[in-house]
C-alpha cells in the first residue's frame, strides 16, 4: 500500500500555471482525510504552490486540518514547506503557518552564469521573444534553487504556450547551447515552454531524497505520477531512481487515476 502519493504540478494536476480545477481539489482533499500524504513536487515557487494548489483546496471546502498531510516540495525540491498551524490555534487557516523547513538556493554567481547563457542561446536561436512578452513579464526567472527560462514569459496563454515547442525541439536546441556556454549546470525541459537549470543532481531526485528522509519512507511507499518521464523531461529522474511512477497526459488522466485509488480503498 502506497502512503505517500507525489506529483508533478504542471499538466500532471493542473493546465500549466493555473489553479488545479475543483474535481481534483475534491480528490486531492478526499485523499487527504484518507490519511494519505500528499506531495507536490514542482519547479515553481512557493507562491504559485499557493495560488495553483493550496487556494483552490480551501476554495473547495477543505479544512485546514488535513493540511498536515500536505507537503509542499518547491523548487524541485530543493524547498520544503509544511503546514505547522499553532495547537489551540483558533485564527483559522493562515499562510504564516506554512513553514519552511529547508531551503537549498543557488549563489548570485551561479544564477548570473545560467541565466546569460540561457538568453545568448535563445538569442543566437531567434528564440527570444522578447517582444511577445506582457507587460512586467520576464522570461528568465530566478527561482531560488533553480533558474527558468519561460519562452513567453509567465503570464502568455495557456494556448500560446502550447502552441510555441509542442515538439519540445527548439528548446532541446536551446538546452545544447546553453550547456556549452555553461558547462558546470543542468538544464532540463519542463512545463510548456520551460527549461530549468540548476546544479548538477539539484532535480527532482534531490526533492525525491529529502522527501523520504523528510516523512521516513522508502521508494516503495510512494507513487509518483508525472507527464514528462520520458528521457529527457523533468519527470524523468523520478522514473530512474526506481519509483513507480504513473505517466499522465493531462490532469484528467490523474483524476481518473486518483478515483482508482479512492475507489479501491472504500473511501470515495
Ligand atoms: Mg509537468
């Protein structure tokens, strides 16, 4: 029996960068009060965990109560956040009481060394599109532990995004670039215009590792689901450590998944 379910965020339990709809709000929570541990896994930032996940729970009736089977693995994680309401705490649910138990973030050095080649590589590709982008918007992004490029910036359509790479070839072409001009980081293509670059081994095994000496489970414990395990994508490593791991197209495969498991566990 798994006790721990983990899952990658963008196109696993969401549409890239946007709030996780109320069918898997409601599976998310009923899986919580069955006792199982929840852990997302993403190379977002904490904020956007609240935003796409943590939001859309309490928007759908959850209590914060089972917020303590909720682990928040941000940043690949390379951050990690739990829930750690005061006891007697009669406020409610607050965001203060998300606490940051680790935090593993690049220096300055490294964030300028990634984020000039990622840009000269798109730049020398005619990749940078600069112009399409909204106001404030940027396309590389310091994440803290990782930094990300976003072809089209943060806040472009859902459909614009689909449309740029869904090949995933001009940022392979990029990543090439970038890994000469940068030799000493990893680059690694996620989401639906993204690559993350990072320190050698700083991926989702990284957040995999510290997830178990975290909670105090083994591999086998946990089930992993993720739209991007083929070799090459950021789910991958997750695949290569040895975790059983489901590959979802959308979050409509992982909600049809997750009423499996309810289901079979009498809880639905
Ligand atoms: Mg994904």
């Amino acid at each position: 029996m798994k006790s721990i379910l983990s899952f990658d965020v963008d196109q696993t339990l969401n549409i890239a960068k946007t709030p996780i709809t109320s069918e898997i709000a409601h599976l998310l929570t009923s899986l919580l009060r069955a006792g199982f541990k929840i852990c997302p896994i993403s190379g977002q930032k904490f904020d956007q965990f609240l935003i796409q996940i943590v939001n859309p729970l309490l928007e759908n009736g959850a209590s914060p109560e089972i917020f303590k089977n909720l682990h928040l693995f941000v940043a690949q994680g390379t951050q990690y956040y739990r829930y750690e309401a005061p006891e007697n705490s009669s406020e409610g649910y607050s965001e203060a009481f998300w606490k940051k138990v680790y935090d593993f973030p690049l220096t300055s050095a490294q964030v300028k060394e990634i984020t000039s080649a990622l840009e000269q590589s798109a730049r020398e590709l005619g990749f940078w599109e600069e112009d399409k982008l909204k106001p404030g918007d940027e396309i590389i992004e310091n994440r803290l532990s990782q930094v990300t490029f976003s072809a089209l910036g943060q806040t472009a359509s859902t459909e614009e995004k689909y449309k740029w790479d869904p090949d995933c070839k001009k940022r392979a072409k990029i990543v090439e670039k970038a890994k000469l001009l940068a030799p000493d980081f990893e680059f690694e293509i996620g989401g639906t215009t993204s690559i993350n670059a990072f320190v050698p081994g700083m991926n989702k095994v990284f957040g995999m590792e510290h997830l178990m000496k975290e909670l105090s489970v083994e591999k086998s414990d946990i089930l992993y689901f993720g739209d991007m395990t083929q070799p090459g994508g950021n789910d991958y490593p997750v695949v290569e450590m040895g975790i059983d791991t489901i590959t979802v197209r959308s979050h409509e495969d992982t909600a049809y998944a997750l009423r499996g498991i309810l289901g079979v566990s009498g809880n639905l």
